[in-house]
C-alpha cells in the first residue's frame, strides 16, 4: 500500500524571540488536496510557513508535525526537503555568485540522493522554465540576485516542478506579481497539483485563488485557525473583509 | 564556466601536498647566508662577472635594511637556519624521462605532466632552487618565443636580459627584493615578441622539498608590443615542523598594446614564509592583469603592482585570499598612475576562518599631472566565525585632481537566511556553506580557466573542511 503524504498540524504553538505567535494551530494537509491559508497581517502565517521547514528562529513549544506519520519538528530543514516537503519562499534570498543551474543540480542531487547527467538535466530544467516562461538565459543568472519580484517567484515554482515535492507550502507567492506574471505562476502551479501533492497556499489576498482553486480554505486569526470552509468562504471575505472575522474571533460572546 | 562553483565531493580536508621525497642533492650549501656563498652560488652557475657583483651588493642591501615593522609577524624567521641554495639535478629535462624517477614521481602526484598535455603551451618545473624539467611547443619556439628558466635566460639570451633584469624591482627596493636578487636560482624568462599571441597558458610549477629550504625564483617577463602571453604559477612544499622561506622577485614590461596575464595559485604548506615582490610596467594602451590566489602559506606579504607608465595603459589585479588556522595573508595591491588617461581595477577578496586573519593592504597612487585617471577598489571580506580576523589598510595617494577614484569595503558573514534558503532545497549546513563561498569567489574564479577553476573550488573547500596544516 502506497504511503499516504499527509501533513497534519496539531496543536502548534511557536514562540519568536519569546513571543508567542503561533497559539495552537491544527490543520491537516492531505495529499493531492490544495489548502487555501488566508488571515490578516500579522495573523502568524508566515511563522507557520518557516516553522514547517524549520527555521531555526522559530521556537516550537508545543504541539507535533506529521508528515507521512513522523513528527519532522526535531528535523534539520534539508532533512525535512529530502522527505519531501517544499517551502516557497515569500522573499526568496539572493545567493551571488551562484549561478541558477548550479545550484538546481545541487539540489536536485541533493533530493534525489543521485546525481543527473548533465544533458538529461539541463534538458528537464529546460521543460519546466517553458512551462513558467522563463527563458534559457536564467540558467546563468546568480540565484535570486538582481531578479524581479516576479522573476523570484517563477523561480521559486520551478524549483517546486523540479524537485517534486509531496506538501507544497507556498507564502505569498502572489504578493509583488503583476496579473500576467500571477497567471503564469498560477498556471505552473496548476500544471503540478495531482494526487501525489499537497498544496498549502499563505495568502493574504483572495486573488490567486481565483486561479488556483482550493479544495478547502482556512482563516488564521492571531495564531488559531477560527474557520474553515470552501471556496465560498473566499467569497464572503472578498466581500466582507476581514474585520468580521477578526471581531467575531476575538469576541466570541459578542455576536 | 557554469560548473566551475559546482561543490564538489572530495576526501576529507588535509593538506594533500604534504609530503616529501628523501633529500638526494647534487649541491647543498652550507645553512646560513654570506658572501662566499653568494660567490659559490654565481660559481657554481658559470654567472659573469657582473651578474656576480649585482648579488653581492644586493647581499649589502639585504643586510644593511631591517626587517619591515608593518604587515605580518616576522620575527620567527631565523635568516642563520636556512638552506640558501639545493641543486637537486645536475642538468635539465626537456622530456619527463629525463628527470629523476623521484622528482617525476612527485610532479605526476602534483598533475603536471598531466596538466601538461591537456591544456598547457609550456612548461617550467622547479624542485628547490633549480628548473629540472622545461617544455615549450615547438611552434611558439619558432615564432621567437622564450620560454626558459631565469639561468637559461642569462646564459643564452645575455643582452635581452641584462636589458630589462632588475629594472623594474631594484635590488635595494626591499628587504626581502634584495635577499631575492643576492641569491636568486630558477623562475622564468619569458620574451614574446611584437605581435605574436600565445593562446594557451604557459605554466611554472614550484615545489620546495627540503626542510628549512628557501627558494627564490626570480621572474622576468618582456611582452613586445601587440603580444600576449598568460603565464601561470602554481606552488606546494611538504609540511614540516620547521620554517621555510620562499621570497620570489617577478618583473614584467608590458609594452605599447601588449596584454600579459600572470595568474599564481599559491598553495604552500602553513610552514612557509612566502614574501614576494611583484611589479610591472604597463606602457601606452597596454594591459596587465594579476589574478592573485593565496591559500597556503604561515604568512604571505604579497601586493602586486602595475605601473601605469603611459597613456591608456590599463591595470588590473583580481586577488583571493584564505586564512586558515594559524595563517596570515597580508595581500593586496598596488596601482602607480605615472600618465594621464590611464585605468586600473583592484577587487580583493578574503576568507578568514579557524581564527585566520587575511588583510587587505593595497596602494592607489596618481601623480600629479595624470588626468582623467579612472579607477576603482573594492574590496570584500568573508568572516566564517569569531575568532577570525579581517583588517583593510587601503592607502590612496592622489596628487591629481581632475580623476574618477572608487573605494568600497565590504565585511560581511554567512547570513542565517542564505543558509536557511539553501537547506531547504536539500544542501546540508556544509554544502550550503561551501555554496556561499564559492559564489563569492566566483567573480574572481570565473576569471580562471576553467582547470584552475575547477581545482580552485576544490583547494578551497578543503580549506573549509579544515586542513591542517
């Protein structure tokens, strides 16, 4: 029987700089599903998208991670990669010097545990970079140095297509993407959504939904998920805001 | 050149150049300097008269000047415990097969008969003091070409070379320029003339063996106008317990349009003093450019300098320091703007780590008069962890107004959210490490062919790992 790839968060709590953030998040992620995690700024969304691979600043002080029924918590970041978890950045770092397709071979010899001729490689990068429109001259480009926003973002995917994650975490990647540059990642990330893949889109705004559909929608209010639903749910928040929510959220009695 | 940052997996970090052959010389002197051994050694090489007198008033430089107060620490050398001059051979190979089966053995575990055949027009190998094996292709032979060692040049080419031989670096110019011309052996002398370009590498390999040996080569290089040549050195020593000395003196003229290229991976074992004067002149619309590697060595002191003697004369010097446990790199630059319209580039960069310390320490000088001078420093410094140490001592003199000067320094580490970003596409903490480092290397490596390049990446990751030295 093949293994379920389910990532199932239960009762999170993480601390940065000894400040709570994260106040008892529970979330499962099955595999093949795409998550939609939206919330307000400072509602913890990115401190649960470093937290789940790993970022040393971020202090877990309770709760457990599964993924395909381990708990990845006491895991190093490129352990938990080399398991399959991905994490899109929302500000991708610049590494100068280091061109592209260095750096994608690495990591791909890196998850795959093998290295990859060097044709066969070039050629496989060059499939995906047609898929995002990107063209050839990336490969020599230093990784993220000089890029635009949107440039980081499609290259975030890429890396995404390439080394073929199981859970996709993805932090704003919509943010800082005019509305061509979000169809094309959006459709990338289209084109990789299949039953050996979770999705779990971060985002503030509605508007990349509207490209990738999810299967189900979270809301993130200081640190708690206060409701969940589908793609109608999107759809009352575009309508309503999010001060609603929050209200509802922080004064329960109140309504 | 995309491959070149590839992290490659190699064995584990030791200084792999460390070892020796048993001593089996022809001629040792006694340890020590004086000057019947100035005079045994012009005898020994059937020197003329005057090239005999130039070491000897050098030897009256050397020991009249004190021993530099800046820089590194120089006071473990002990100038009474050294071996001043070792002829391992009694003549020189121009085929492998003629070189003593131990020293062929010790240059095939260093590659450069390998070297040789891939990618090099010539080649010059130097054990202790002396060439003991020299090649050069036979079409750049026939173009005029001069390939040969410094004793060679003397010998066979007397008039070019007491031209142009200590017109660039004195014999009084330093300390260390003056011990090099009392008692120097070996080196090159190349003379490429007008017009012709020599488009692969020639290549000098030194290597020390002996213990408390000093070497010094001494380097002279004519470029006739329109040439180029790229010359390459590249030098290893044993590890012993006991300090060695290697104090080389390289002048290089630079004519009208010429271009040379003088590239030294320097890899000496963390026992050697490596002190050495390095100058040209670049003359109207020439180029010189030093791309300058220092990894091994206990302390470098080492500026590489190009006069800018007229006119559109362009200078550059790419350099790359690595301080390891133990070392100091004292390395830099010097640009000497003596005509107007002239350029010159420095980009320097360290690494420090196991509480090495590297220093930047370079000269921008522009004569009064010297319009419209344009150059630039930069310098860049990578501190792997506390206990290093980085120190920039940029000295700019202008005497000029009318000129376009540039000036940063970086310090900078490995930053938390690089190697974060990196390990989550998989790298372990050391492979995302050995990444960073060579990315910010690369705009000096990519500089390399690509062999040097590769080998490059590969020394300085076993730096990282933490050879011993």
């Amino acid at each position: 029987m093949a293994e379920t790839a389910e990532l199932v968060i239960q009762d999170l709590h993480v601390s940065v700089e000894g400040r709570e953030i994260l106040k008892g998040v529970n979330l499962t992620v099955p595999t093949g599903e795409v998550h939609a995690l939206m919330g307000p700024n400072g509602s913890g969304k990115s401190t649960l998208a470093y937290t789940l691979m790993g970022h040393p600043k971020y202090e877990v002080t309770q709760g457990q991670v599964l993924f395909k029924g381990e708990d990845i918590l006491e895991l190093e970041p490129d352990e938990r990669a080399r398991r399959g978890v991905f994490l899109a950045f929302q500000y991708p770092t610049a590494i100068p010097g280091v061109s592209l397709a260095n750096f994608l071979r690495m990591s791909l010899k890196s998850i795959r545990g093998t290295d990859m001729p060097i044709l066969e490689f070039r050629k496989l990068v060059k499939e995906k970079m047609a898929l995002l429109k990107m063209d050839d001259s990336f490969f020599g480009r230093y990784v993220n140095d000089g890029f635009s926003g949107g440039e980081k973002k499609r290259a975030e995917i890429l890396q995404m297509a390439l080394l073929q994650p199981q859970i996709a975490i993805m932090d704003e990647t919509d943010s800082g993407l005019d509305i061509d540059a979000l169809r094309t990642v959006s459709e990338g990330v289209n084109a990789l959504r299949g039953p050996n893949l979770g999705i779990l889109i971060i985002t503030h705004y509605q508007r990349i939904l509207n490209y990738i559909k999810p299967d189900f929608v979270h809301i993130l209010v200081d640190g708690r998920i206060v409701r969940s639903g589908q793609q109608d749910l999107v759809e009352t928040l575009e309508a309503r805001g999010y001060d609603w929510i929050i209200n509802e959220a922080l004064n329960p009695q109140g309504v | 050149m995309a491959d070149a940052t590839e992290v490659l997996d190699v064995g584990l970090g030791e200084y792999k150049y460390g070892f020796h052959d048993p001593e089996q010389y022809v001629f040792k002197s006694r340890k020590g300097l004086s000057r019947e051994i100035v005079t045994e050694i012009s005898y020994l090489k059937g020197e003329p008269a005057w090239m005999r007198d130039f070491r000897l008033k050098a030897l009256e430089y050397f020991e009249s000047r004190p021993l530099p107060k800046w820089g590194g620490d120089l006071s473990g050398i002990n100038f009474d415990d050294i071996y001043y001059y070792l002829r391992p051979t009694e003549g020189q190979g121009r085929t492998w097969e003629e070189v003593p089966e131990y020293i062929k053995t010790t240059f095939d575990r260093l590659g450069i008969p390998q070297a040789e055949r891939k990618f090099l027009a010539g080649v010059s190998a130097q054990y202790e003091s002396e060439v003991i094996y020299h090649s050069i292709r036979k079409d750049l032979e026939s173009k005029g070409v001069i390939f040969c060692d410094c004793d060679t040049g003397l010998r066979e080419h007397p008039d070019l070379f007491r031209q142009y031989f200590g017109t660039i670096i004195p014999p009084n110019d330093n300390k260390f320029a003056a011990l090099n011309s009392a008692v120097w052996s070996g080196g090159s002398f190349v003379y490429v003339p007008a017009g012709v370009k020599v488009e692969i590498p020639l290549q000098a390999y030194f290597r020390i063996n002996a213990q408390n040996m000093g070497q010094f080569e001494r380097t002279l290089i004519i470029a006739e106008p329109g040439s180029y040549v790229h010359y390459v050195e590249g030098c290893t020593a044993p590890t012993y317990s006991s300090d060695s000395l290697h104090s080389a003196v390289v002048e290089i003229i630079v004519k009208e349009g010429a271009r040379v290229r003088y590239t030294t991976i320097q890899n000496w074992s963390n026992n050697v003093y490596n002190l050495v004067t390095k100058r040209s002149q670049a003359f109207r619309d020439a180029t010189m450019e030093w791309i300058d590697c220092n990894l091994g060595s206990k302390l470098t002191m080492k500026y590489p300098a190009v006069y800018l003697m007229e006119p559109g004369a362009r200078g550059e010097v790419l350099s790359i320091a690595f301080a390891g446990r133990g070392q100091h790199q004292d390395a830099g630059a010097k640009m000497v703007h003596c005509a107007p319209n002239t350029s010159s580039a420095i980009t320097s960069k360290s690494i420090s780590k196991f509480g090495g310390r590297a220093s930047y320490r370079g000269l921008l000088k522009v004569h009064k008069g010297c319009e419209n001078v344009k150059s630039n420093v930069r310098c860049d410094a990578l501190l792997m962890d506390e206990e290093s140490r980085t120190d920039t001592y940029p000295y700019i003199e202008i005497e000029e107004d009318r000129v376009s000067i540039g000036h940063e320094a970086t310090v900078s580490k490995v930053s938390e959210e690089q190697l974060f970003y990196l390990r989550s596409r998989g790298l372990s903490e050391n492979e995302a490490t050995m990444m960073i480092v060579n990315g910010f290397i690369e705009p000096i490596v990519k500089e390399l062919p690509m062999e040097y390049a590769v080998e490059m990446n590969r020394l300085i990751q076993l730096e990282m790992e933490g050879s011993v030295g």
